[in-house]
C-alpha cells in the first residue's frame, strides 16, 4: 500500500462535511482573554493548567477563601 506524502500534495487536503453553520456560538477563547477563561474555570479544571497565570489563579483564589 502507498501512502502519499504530505510534501508531495499540491493543494491542503480539508475533512469537510459542508460549509461551516452561522448558528454557532463564538467560542470563548475568541472573545475572552486567559486570565478571563481561567476565573470561569472551577477548581479541578485550574488545577491541570500549568503557567504563572494559573498559578497567580490559584493563588488569588486561596486568598479570597481565607
């Protein structure tokens, strides 16, 4: 079986369905900025993220519960 290359295709190759729906929300990540989408993160899902800005979350966090 031959596999074709991705340095000899011509043209991107695009799995599509269709053209994109206009009914569907923003997502987030487009409308918010980190420190934004880390605040609306719950403590579980903060503590995976790894960083100084969700260090500084954590942080912030541990202060406003004392």
């Amino acid at each position: 079986m031959m596999h074709q290359n991705q340095a000899d295709a011509t043209e991107p190759c695009f799995i599509t369905d269709g053209p994109p729906s206009n009914d569907l929300p923003i997502p987030p990540y487009r409308t918010m900025n980190l420190p934004q989408i880390l605040e609306g993160l719950n403590d579980e899902e903060l503590a995976r993220w790894p960083g100084d800005l969700a260090d500084a979350e954590r942080e912030k966090r541990r202060k406003a519960g004392d």
